[in-house]
C-alpha cells in the first residue's frame, strides 16, 4: 500500500538512520550512497531512511531456540507487519524490538545505533524514542483518561502540571477524543480505548512506534477503524510503525512491507502486493487459513 504524503507534527524531530548505501534493505530498493548517514559497528555505514535493522538475531530460552537468524530492515515512517500464528515467535521478536529482552546474539540497529550491545542506563534513554501500544490498551482502571495519558509524562519529564495537562488534550483532541479526560476506562468503547492508548504512547514523541495486536478482539467495524488511525498516525506525526499482527486481512490494507514469521524464521517478506502476486506457499496458506480475498482487499 502506497504511503500518502500528510501534514506532520511540527514538534518532532529528525534523526539519522541506518544502512549499507549500496545494499537494499528488506521493505525498499537499494538507496542512493549520498543519502548515507551514521556508521554501526564494524564501519558499515547506515543511510538514514533505514531506521532499525535487525542483523541476523537469535534468541535461547534455555535450550529453545525462539528466533533463528531473523534479519530485517524497517524504512524510516515506513509501516511494516510481522505476522505470525501463535508460537510464531512474534512476542519475543516485539520485546527485543523495544528493548524489553536483549538478543542471544546477532545486532539490532536503532538510527544506526546497535542497541543491543549498550549498558542498562543508555537503553533507558533510547526506550524513551519507542512507543508502545498494548493488545488491550493497558490502561489503569483506577485512573482517569487524563491521568492513563499523562502518566509518561509525569514520570519522566519536570514538565509542570498546567503544560502537562495542556499537551495531554492536544493529543486527545487529535485523535479525535473531546471532552473525555474524566471519564475511566470503565466508560469508554473498545475504539476509544485504543485511540487512549495511543495518546499515551505518543507523549513523550516517539519517533518508532510499536503496535501489539491492535485489532485482536475487535469487531470488524473498530478493527478497520484502528487500521485507518495507523495509518492516520504515521502520516501525521511522521513515526515508523511496526504492527505485531495475526490478522493477515489488516496487514494487507494498512502494510508498507510485511514479514511472514513461521516457527522463528522469517518464512517470506514483501509488500503486500508481492505477497499477493507471488507464489510463496506460506503466505498463501496464510492467505486460505484466513478465509480473506485478498486481491480484493487490494483494489478497495
């Protein structure tokens, strides 16, 4: 799915990326050297429109090997699905993503930074550059929506309470959520759960931005809904968005790039349109597990 050019948030900052100039990353060609931006370990240099880049990762759990020699590269403001059945290896893949669980071995590249290889302390910094959005929004039940959505602030800003309260609207508003700080979560529907969910991942300006399953549960009408907010969020505020997904019908319509994740390997990868027009007998028994026309969810 093409990405459209939209206005952006003036207040987020650009930042350098990653990647070979002569070399193509998985999700896009090969980019032009004078584009080049920062060097990663061993001199290779990175081009800033490759925001992370996962470098031939495994993972040990004890004895289980979780995820084999998985390599990837996500364009910057680029939305990229890893989609997967249960057991996939998705989870494990999405805690090293955001810092949560380091690589058994391999590199994981953050604008050109191997995040894996750094101390406690300097991971605390760059967690701060990572949003999160969690399956079931996570929020806290004994907080209201202005108090769910501030917390990021109040906990790791010196941002007084007036300007704190202030951005919190700000962002509400732009999602679309008026007059709501009051209300708990108690109150409000499945849709305005993820969209709080999201304004809270937004406050500190993340520039990459994780979703967890962010249609599970739902009903099609506020699962295709989520699908547009994505995609409304990366073209306003300009963040890389990596969806952790098993709906294959979603990842066909909101998808940049896609990783098919089979049992710790990335099994195949393309747009979607590859996967549609190509003959992997993964994604098309992805495609005939789902029961999806997936053609048809092309051309709508």
């Amino acid at each position: 799915m093409a990405k459209q050019p939209a206005p952006k948030d003036s207040s987020r900052a650009q930042r350098s990326g990653d990647r070979s100039p002569d070399e193509a990353p998985a999700g896009g060609a090969a980019l032009d050297p004078d584009e080049a931006g920062s060097r990663g370990a061993g001199g290779r240099v990175f081009t800033r429109e490759e925001h992370v880049v996962v470098d031939h990762v495994n993972k040990y759990f004890g004895s289980f090997h979780a995820l084999r020699d998985i390599s990837m590269t996500i364009r910057r403001e680029q939305i990229a699905v890893i989609i997967g059945g249960s057991g996939a290896g998705k989870t494990t893949l999405l805690r090293i993503l955001v810092g949560l669980e380091r690589p058994s071995d391999g590199h994981l590249y953050l604008d050109g930074q191997d995040i894996a290889r750094i101390s406690e302390h300097q991971l605390n910094k760059v967690r701060k550059k990572c949003g999160m959005v969690f399956q079931y929004a996570a929020l806290l039940d004994s907080f209201n929506v202005m108090d769910n959505v501030a917390f990021p602030l109040r906990e790791h800003t010196k941002l007084k309470e007036r300007e704190i309260r202030e951005r919190v609207k700000e962002k509400l508003n732009i999602l679309g959520l008026v007059d709501i700080e009051d209300r708990f979560p108690s109150q409000l529907s499945g849709g305005m759960k993820k969209r709080v969910g999201l304004a809270r991942a937004l406050m500190l300006e993340p520039e990459f931005l994780v979703y967890d399953e962010p249609t599970s549960g739902l009903d099609p009408l506020t699962s295709r809904m989520v699908d547009a907010l994505i995609h409304e969020t990366r073209d306003r505020f300009g963040v890389t968005s990596v969806v952790i997904s098993h709906d294959m019908a979603s990842a066909i319509k909101i998808a940049d790039y896609v990783f098919l994740l089979n049992k710790g390997t990335i099994a195949d990868q393309g747009t979607p349109r590859e996967l549609v027009d190509g003959k992997s007998p993964m994604a098309n028994e992805y495609f005939a597990s789902s029961g999806i026309d997936a053609r048809g969810l092309l051309s709508d």
